[in-house]
C-alpha cells in the first residue's frame, strides 16, 4: 500500500517568482527566444495539429485561425501527471478544469467564466446530469480548446466555448505499448495500446486500446474500478477514401467524491471556533455508489470525388446508464434561524444529512454529414464547408431526494419521524446509519423522459485574397424538444465572421465575431413559450510564430454577452420572464516557447463577470496563470527529462459577493527517463501538498481541492 501524504505546508514563495518571471520572460522580444539549434535530432516533440475530426472541423493551422484554440497532446497531457481529463486543462488560459476540486462524476470544465460542453471527435458526448461515464484520458490522441461562441458549427451551446477531444484511431504502421501505474491513493492501472495493418496492402488497419484502473482517493472509502475497451477498425481501398469504426465501452464503480461540506468547518470556523478534516467521508460507504455504464459506436467517413470536392459523415450511436446513491451534510444557508451561532445545526457539531438516489440513462443518435469545395474566383480562395447535421438524443431520471432526514425546519430540532438517527458528526465520523432501501422508495419519484431532436444546416467559407484570410458562416436550426408529452419547438439562425492579416514576420492579427444560442424550456405567466438564450462574441487578438519555428503566442481580448435570461417575473410571483443579461470581458495570453532542448509554456488570463444581478460570477476566478518549464537534454544526457509548473488561481466569488474563496498556489513536477524500448516516469502534482478550495457557494457548500496526487508510470513500447 503506498501513501505518500505528509505534512501540509504552504507552497514556497518560490513558486510565485517563478510565476512572475515567466510571465515576464514571454513577453520579451522574439528575436531573442525564437533561437531553435540544430542540435534537436534526438529531441521529440509530439505537437497536436487541428483535423477534419477537430474542433474547427478543419486543418486550417491554428496560428492561421482566426480565433482563440488551444491544443494539448495525450503526451503532453500525461507528462504533467494527469490522471483524468479534468486535468488536461489546468495549463490553459481562460479555463478551469476542477471548478468543484477532486470529482468522479463528471469533468466540469468552464471556458471564460461560462460551463462548455463535450465534444468527441466532433459529435456532443454528453447530455444531461450524471447519468455518463467520464472520458479516459488514454484512449484519446489529443485535447482540443475552442473558445467563445460555436453556434456555426455546432448549433446549440455556451457562448463560454467547447472542449473536443480526439479519439486515437488506426495507423499505417505498426505499433504499440504495455504502460503500467502506481500511485498514491492506491493507485493502480494497466493500459495497452497497439495498432498497424491487417494486410500487406495496407487495405485493412487496426487499433486496440484497453485500461483497467483500480483506485483509491484523498478521501476514505471513496475510491474506483474502471474498465475501458476501444477498438477500432479503418478499412481504406484507396488513398481517395477511408473509413473507420470505432466502439467504447466503459464500466465504472466508483462513488461520488464531491462531499458538499458546509461551509462552517471548512472554510469558517465551526463550533469552538474548529475545522474537521476537509478530506472528511460525510457519506455511507455502504450507500454511495456512483456507478456507469456506456457503449458507443461512431463512424468516420471521408471520400475524395476530386482534387475540389471531398465528402464527409460523422455517424454515433451512444447508451450510458448511471446508478447513483450518495449522502452529504445538508447545507443550509447560513442567515437560516436554525443556525446556532457556532455554525453547528444540532448539539456539539452533529449536522442532518441529505440522501440522494437515481437511475438515470441516456441515449444519443447523432450524424454530421459534411462536403469540402476549393476553388478560386479571380485573385480569391475559397475553401467551403457545407454541412447538416442531425442529434435524437433522449435522457430519463428517477430520483429520490431526502433533504435533511429528521430535521425539523421550523424548530431546528429533530423531528418525531426519524429524529437524529441518520444525522452525522464530520469531527468524529461514525458510519452504519442509512435510510433503508424501502425509504428511499417511498420517495423515489418517476422522472420525465425528455427526448430533444435537432437538426442544422450550415456554410462556412474561408477567403484566402494574398495575405489576407477571412471566414464567414451561416447556419439555421431547428429543435423539437418534448417532456412528458408537452413539445417545445425553436428555430435560430447563426453568423460568424473574422478576418485576419498574415505578415510575412509571423504576425497575424485578427477580429471576430460569432454568435451562440440555447433552447429554454418553459413558458412564461401567459402561456407563451421562452425565446432561446442568445450570445455574441466579439474578439480581438494577435497570433505569432517566428517563421521555421514550433513557438506561438497568442494574445487575445473578448467580449461576451449572453441575454434572455431568465429572473423573476415582478407582476405575477411564481413566474419568470427573459429579460436577464449576463455580461464577460476578459484578456488572454498563451504561449510555447521551444529552444534547444528547453520548452516554456505560460498563460495568464483576466476575466471580469456579471451576473444578471450584478455580482460576480459565483466559482470563477478573476485571474488565473500557469507556467511550465520543460527539459529533455541531448549527448550524455539523452533520453533523461525533467519539468516543473505552478498554477495560480485567484480569488472567487460564491454568486452573491457575500463569501469568497481564498487565491491558490500549487506546483507540479515531473522527471523520466527512456532507454530503448522502455520509458520511465514519476509525476507529482500539487507537489507541496498545499490545502486548498476549489470554490464554495452561496448555498452553503465548499469543495475541497486535489491533495498532492504521486503518480509512477512505465511503459514498454514495440
């Protein structure tokens, strides 16, 4: 059993001068740090490049898009020990990967203040609440950040941005690798990767990729078993066409690692002026389960009719199911009369639990049929992309809630029903005491099933006029959406266009503007159906890369405003018209630097957020920077590798300017080494074991944030 937990202590000031000076250092003039020597033939550099199956749905160069995308390789993911996919994001500018801490329900990631939805190779991965299993980070070949509005190609969404990520499928050559993992927690993984052709003519290729995990985590009895299988299978005739099936299949037990503590306690002082152990069970390790299942088959088709015309489909068929239980100290706002003033609801600390149970399930039918067509009119390029796109998608829950069993919230005392028999003391944890199954369904109450249709048409054209590049889109949408029998229908058209100048130095500066929008369903106080949300974007920024350089910087400003949304209707109480706006400005700098054999990545970002009552944004950090130094030698020392980060999320808000969330500091290290077939790592994140937050809310609950998580890796390549 490996436990690597120490005493915390505070992260060295260390960490924020290396911040500084790295923030300092990519701003300094190009010429200066552009140097690339020759000497790199035994460095290797995995860099992500933008596909048909990419976020942009184009291999247009990122430095030549027109807009803020960002891209993280598996390699790159894993070298800064990341473990889920939450943490592919924590080195990105503008984006908060663990918006509620440590999580084995979802991967909550927020893109310049806003939620943004998945994507995997193109096509929405998850819909609903908790009835999903979560991506494994080792059957991807990459990452892919699209911020601000995507209405064009993607229909509707967060005006935040989208996250894609990028199945690995069939090569041409063989290859393959056994990696094994130990880690703290008692951590424990076994993955494979092998893929190459099935024939001498290379007509038929192969890929088979598989993990099994079995973990613990930060907090007792909370821990998982994951099994992941993702073969695919690309049959390719000729070089004009390709096609590839790809299946997953996922099950995981696991339990729910978002305790919802109170606030009292945790981040303010509970009775006696104490605070419980914020990696506290607050559940029942014979109750909670978080437990999922899915399978999914996708196909990637593409045809070369000629050199100017090439058509596409993207096709999936997804099921997911979720059996989930948990339990969790009820939070209770703190201007609640039943409040003792020590912050304690009951006696000496014992605090009411709430008992949450669901069967929910999705299921999701989904193509995007598209067509390429380059040609030229005069001295213009044009590249068009046409397209519809189709998504039947159907989710159900059956849920029982059973919010503060045994209190009584008129007198703040135990009830004559079930007293304090299941409440529960976070200073001195006791487990054995649950609802049973016939009290939970008793409240467990059938669901709605909601089935949403969608359907979208769309045209994209990217103008090439010498140095010049300008985008323009359209697209219209239609969306039926029915709950138990009650149908809703919407239709919205969409518009992008940027515009962007390339010198010759590597400069390219840009504008854009793009538009979003998102189905609200419900009526108002006379009957009439809610118009959808709408957001628009404008965006003003600045790419560079030296030329015959791999470094690129990105600089960029926006300006979001997301309106009709929903706030209380002041003439009839009880109902809400849309007369919300929400309003988000902000800054963004994200580079990579690459000399001999040293890399440099720094981020930073500012955002300043509104809410439709004019508070800030709740969990979303006014500022956030990241740095990571990176060296892999060669001569003597090739095959050794090293690198080291430090985050910096600042304060946040809790959604009523009433409560905030202290700043963070955190280091991450990592050191390896590759001899012949065989690469070995050790990863540490959080290296200093720094305690922190992710963020706590106005309804009374705090999230704690990833203790330091130790990580050994070797793999065997063929």
């Amino acid at each position: 059993m490996l436990r690597f937990k120490a005493m915390r202590r505070p992260a060295p000031r260390l960490a924020l001068c290396l911040l500084s000076t790295a923030l300092t250092s990519s701003l300094l003039p190009a010429a200066a740090w552009a140097q690339e020597s020759a000497e790199t033939e035994d460095v290797i550099v995995v860099e992500g490049v933008l596909g048909r199956y990419s976020a942009t749905k184009s291999d247009t160069p990122v430095v030549e898009t027109p807009r803020s995308v960002s891209i993280e390789t598996l390699d790159r993911i894993l070298e800064r020990g990341a473990v889920d996919l939450s943490d592919a994001y924590l080195y990105s500018a503008g984006v908060i990967g663990d918006t509620y801490g440590i999580s084995t329900r979802v991967d909550s990631v927020q893109i310049r203040g806003l939620n943004a939805p998945e994507y995997r190779d193109s096509l929405q991965a998850l819909f609903g609440s908790y009835n999903n299993t979560r991506t494994d980070i080792y059957t991807l070949e990459q990452v892919e950040i699209l911020r601000g509005p995507s209405a064009i190609l993607y229909g509707q969404g967060s005006p935040g941005g989208i996250v894609n990520v990028v199945s690995k499928t069939p090569r041409e050559e063989f290859s393959g690798e056994i990696v094994g993992e130990i880690g703290n927690f008692d951590r424990y993984q076994l993955a494979a990767d092998f893929t190459g052709p099935l024939d001498e003519a290379g007509t038929w290729l192969y890929r088979g990729v598989g993990v099994y995990r079995d973990t613990g985590s930060q907090i007792e009895h909370i821990g998982e078993e994951a099994l992941t299988l993702a073969p695919s299978l690309t049959f390719a005739p000729s070089a004009d066409t390709r096609i590839t099936a790809l299946l997953s299949y996922q099950d995981i037990d696991s339990s729910a690692s978002s305790q919802f503590l109170p606030i009292y306690g945790t981040l303010l002082p509970g009775p006696g002026g104490r605070h419980f152990d914020p990696d506290v069970f607050t559940g029942e390790p014979d109750f909670d389960r978080y437990n999922t299942e899915a399978i999914s088959l996708t196909l990637l088709a593409e045809h070369r009719v000629n050199e100017n015309l090439q058509l596409e489909a993207t096709l999936r068929r997804t099921e997911s199911e979720a059996d989930y239980r948990q339990a969790w100290i009820s939070f209770i706002g703190g201007d609640r009369h039943i409040r003792n003033p020590d912050g304690s609801l009951y006696r000496d600390g014992y605090m009411p639990r709430t008992f949450y149970a669901s069967q929910a399930s999705s299921e999701q039918t989904a193509a995007d049929l598209r067509a390429r067509l380059t040609f030229d009119t005069g001295a213009f390029s044009h590249k068009i992309l046409g397209g519809l796109q189709y998504q039947d998608v159907t989710t159900d829950n059956d849920s029982a809630s059973l919010f503060a069993v045994g209190l009584d919230l008129t007198t703040g005392q135990p009830d004559s029903t079930y007293g304090d028999t299941f409440w529960f003391n976070p200073y001195d944890p006791a487990y054995g005491a649950y609802p049973s199954d016939a009290i939970i369904d008793a409240y467990m109450a059938d669901g709605p099933e909601n089935n949403t249709q969608s359907t979208g048409l769309y045209v994209h054209d990217q103008i090439e006029y010498g140095n010049w590049l300008a985008t323009v889109g359209v697209r219209g949408d239609w969306i039926e959406s029915d709950t138990a029998g009650a149908t809703q229908e919407d239709d919205k058209v969409s518009a992008s266009l940027a515009v962007m100048y390339r010198f010759e130095s590597g400069l390219n500066p840009y504008v854009s503007y793009a538009e979003s929008f998102e189905p609200v369903i419900g009526t108002t106080f006379d009957g009439a159906a809610y118009e959808p949300q709408e957001g628009r974007q404008y965006e003003v920024g600045v790419k560079y890369q030296p030329p015959g350089s791999r470094s690129l910087v990105t600089l960029s400003w926006f300006d979001i405003e997301q309106s009709n949304l929903l706030t209380a209707d002041p003439a009839h109480p009880g109902f809400q018209v849309q007369t919300g706006t929400v309003e988000i400005t902000g800054f963004e700098i994200e580079t990579a630097w690459y000399w001999d054999t040293v890399s440099l990545e720094v981020n930073a970002s500012q955002l300043d957020t509104e809410t439709v009552d004019g508070y800030q944004m709740a969990s979303i950090p006014e500022h956030q920077a990241s740095a990571w130094l990176g060296w892999q030698p060669t001569g003597v020392w090739s095959g050794f590798r090293a690198g080291a980060g430090v985050r910096y999320v600042g304060e946040s808000q809790n959604g009523t300017d009433s409560l905030e969330t202290p700043s963070y500091t955190l280091v991450d290290a990592m050191i390896g080494y590759e001899m012949d077939a065989w690469n070995f790592g050790l990863h540490a994140s959080n290296l200093f074991d720094e305690q922190y937050f992710a963020t706590c809310l106005a309804r009374g609950d705090c999230f704690v944030g990833e203790d330091r998580t130790v990580v050994a890796r070797v793999a065997r390549r063929f």
